[in-house]
C-alpha cells in the first residue's frame, strides 16, 4: 500500500458489539499502521447484517458517493466479509474493498521478520483470501502498483491469474514447511525446560509496550545491547517471539518471553496460524500481561487479552497485571504502585523494574527455597548448576569446600540434598 492511498472506513453497528467506537477507531489505526489516509467513515446502526452487501443498499449508494466526493481509493469494512459480500460490494462500489482482517493480515506479511513468522501469515493469509480471490482483485492489484493507478498491474493481480490449484499446492508446501520449523522450535523449547529456569511470558495488547519492557530489563540487569527487540509507538511492531534470560542482583533468572501483541477481533486464523509461537505464553509458569494505562480503553483491552489467553488455553496461568505508562496518569515520584497482583511501572523510564523482578520471584516462590549447602572443590559443576538456576546469596571458602547460601528450586535442593548442610 501506498501513503498517498485514501480510505474510507465502514462500520455497521447492530447493537450487539459493547466496543464498537473502540473498533471503528481501531480500524483507523490498523489502516495508518498500513500507510494510508484515513479520509472518512461511515457507520450504519443496523438490526441484522444484510447477507448480500453487509450494510443496506441504501447505504451501499451513500458510500459510493461519499468515496467518489473525498476520492478515496479504496474502502476498508469493519469486519470479515463473506466472499460474496465481497464480490458484491466490488461490483457496486466500483472501487477497492477491504475487510479487517485483510487489512491484520496486510500488515502482518509486510511486517514478520522471522522464516517462521513469515510462513504463518502466508499460510493465513492464503486461507482467508483463497475463497475471495475474485472480489479482492482491486485491492490486492494495488500492491506495488502506484497509487491511483489502476492500470498497472500489482502483485495481487498476477495472484489472480494463477491457477487455483496452484495455490492450493502451495499451500500445503508451506504448511508442510511451517510443520518442520515448528518443530524446530519446540525442540527448542525441550532445552529450555531441561534448564530448569523459570518461564515468564509478556502478553497484552498490542502497543502496550511489551517490547519496551524487555528491553529495559535487558538493559539494567543483563547489559547486553545487542540482544534488544525491535519497540516502536505502532500496531503489530514485532511479530516475532523472542526469549531472552534475565537476572536481577540476588533473584532467580527467569526466561522472558516477548509475545504477539493481542488486538479486538483478531481474525481467528491468525490466532491459530501463531499457535505455535504463542505456546510461549501457554507452557510460562507466569504471566505479565502488559496494560497501557493512559490509554482510555484499557479495561476494554484487558477484557479481549484474558479473552485471547483463554482462547489459547493460558487462562490457567498466575498472572500479574503491569500497568505501564503510569507516569502519564500519576507523577513518576509516586511510582511504583504494588497491590497484590498488579504493579504500575513506566517501562520506558525504568522505573519500577526492582519491585516487578521481586513480584515475580513472590509468585513464583511456592517451588523455591533457600538452602546451605557444603560443596566439595571437586564438584565444580554443582556450585555453576546453581548459578546458572538460582540465586547465591552468600558464598564461603572453607577446608572441605564452598560453602553457599543459595536460592533455587526445590526440585534442585532434592537434586543435591547430598551436599545439604
């Protein structure tokens, strides 16, 4: 898509969807997050969802002719439509139409980095746009053509003369190909749980300064720059899931893992295309889900990110509500606030990443203890185990060995209980 591409955006409200102004706003943003000018919208209160246009056909008319007057170049639906809802709307609207989910989908194949990441949005992209090839011809032949120019032929045009079952073939040639990484990433995973280490995954929705967080923690305890993820003020910046371990001075290590930010309606096949990168979230032994607190909606956000966890089957998981940005609703001097299990923390400033690290040690302490332990010179590799997975307090060089003061796991006290003292 191009900067210079005018849109017009239509909802229709039937009454039924509490976060409909959230949506349609929404959808703004996922259209600027796609460059384009957002020029108007329309919204049509309805009763039911017209099965041939998905709005009144009088309505259809008034949509035509308010694009035709602002010179919108393409109008985006607020919601799926059915194929032939879309093919309908093409012939009557004469002009580009997309849905929501087109347009989620649009952003995420321009933004995955990852051969992974890149293989589930192919794969999701294809299921959702095979069955509405015909009625997408506009909008997708727009795609690397200039903007307005609806002679030059763009990459979604060349799709439509494809053969369908060419894509078909493909289809399952990538399918095939994600099965493979993906169990490339588990076997990864079956190391990182033989460590040892706690997992921890960050959640929420999108643009609630996920990344941000991680990369303040790397930053104060891990010092390590390079190993920092992409954070910018947008819809869907990473797509990516990245682990990396963090250590506090005298805490536990615990693996951080940076998610798929959540949004309202995030199409089902997307969903089901990240399952496998989304599993980081449901095998963690804790949650963080990430709240921006100065946004106006985010009880509406917290709502549809427990609905998404519970949906994946991670609504099982300790959980901690971060509230971020609270230095934009509360002076940073009154910051951090701890109740319970909700902290309010500024990610971007730093502050407040002390008492998270002691939270998530306080959750996760019910499989923790401290122990003594008197480890002879010759059993080195017990005394870096127990650095590698816990906290030494307290460390003394004695005749008969090292003598340490350590937190871990209760699993590795049992481990080593040869050298309890």
């Amino acid at each position: 898509m191009n900067l210079e591409d005018k849109v017009l955006l239509v909802g229709a409200d039937t009454g039924e969807n509490i976060n409909f102004e959230l949506s349609m706003e929404e959808l703004g943003k996922l259209a600027e997050a796609c460059n384009m000018q957002v020029v108007g919208s329309v919204v049509q209160k309805v009763w039911d969802i017209n099965k041939a246009y998905y709005i009144g056909t009088g309505k259809v008319a008034e949509v035509k002719e308010l694009a035709a007057s602002l010179e919108a170049d393409m109008v985006i639906f607020d919601n799926a439509l059915s194929p032939s809802q879309l093919a309908n709307l093409q012939d009557a609207l004469d002009i580009a139409v997309m849905d929501r989910t087109t347009l989620i989908l649009e952003i995420f194949s321009s933004r995955a980095k990852s051969r992974e990441a890149k293989l589930q949005v192919e794969v999701a992209r294809l299921q959702y746009l095979l069955p509405r090839l015909t009625g997408l011809g506009k909008a997708l032949s727009r795609q690397g053509g200039a903007s307005g120019s609806k002679s030059s032929k763009g990459a979604g045009e060349k799709k439509l003369e494809l053969d369908r079952r060419y894509l078909e073939r493909r289809l399952n040639e990538m399918r095939r190909e994600l099965k493979e990484v993906v169990n490339q990433r588990q076997t990864q995973r079956k190391l990182r749980d033989k460590s040892g280490i706690a997992r921890v995954a960050l959640v929420g929705y999108t643009n609630a300064g996920k990344s941000t967080l991680m990369n303040s923690m790397l930053k104060k305890y891990e010092k390590e720059e390079e190993k920092q993820v992409f954070a910018k003020d947008m819809l869907f910046a990473t797509l990516d899931t990245t682990v990396r371990k963090i250590q506090a001075p005298d805490r536990m290590p615990v693996l951080l893992s940076d998610t798929v930010g959540f949004i309202h309606e995030l199409p089902h096949n997307l969903v089901e295309a990240f399952k496998s990168t989304l599993e980081e979230a449901v095998q963690a032994d804790l949650l963080l889900q990430v709240v921006d607190v100065s946004d106006i909606n985010h009880k509406e956000q917290i709502e549809v990110t427990n609905h998404t966890l519970a949906e994946l089957g991670a609504g099982h998981i300790p959980l901690i509500y971060v509230y971020n940005k609270a230095d934009c609703v509360v002076p940073t001097e009154n910051l951090p606030k701890v109740q319970e299990d909700k902290i309010y923390i500024s990610a971007k400033e730093g502050v407040g990443l002390d008492e998270l690290m002691e939270l998530i040690e306080n959750r996760l302490s019910g499989g923790y203890c401290d122990c003594s332990m008197l480890v002879p010179y010759n059993r080195g590799d017990v005394v870096g185990d127990l650095e590698t997975k816990g906290a030494i307090r307290k460390r003394e060089y004695l005749e008969e060995g090292t003598k340490i003061t350590v937190h871990c796991t209760k699993k590795d006290a049992g481990k080593y209980k040869e050298f309890l003292i």
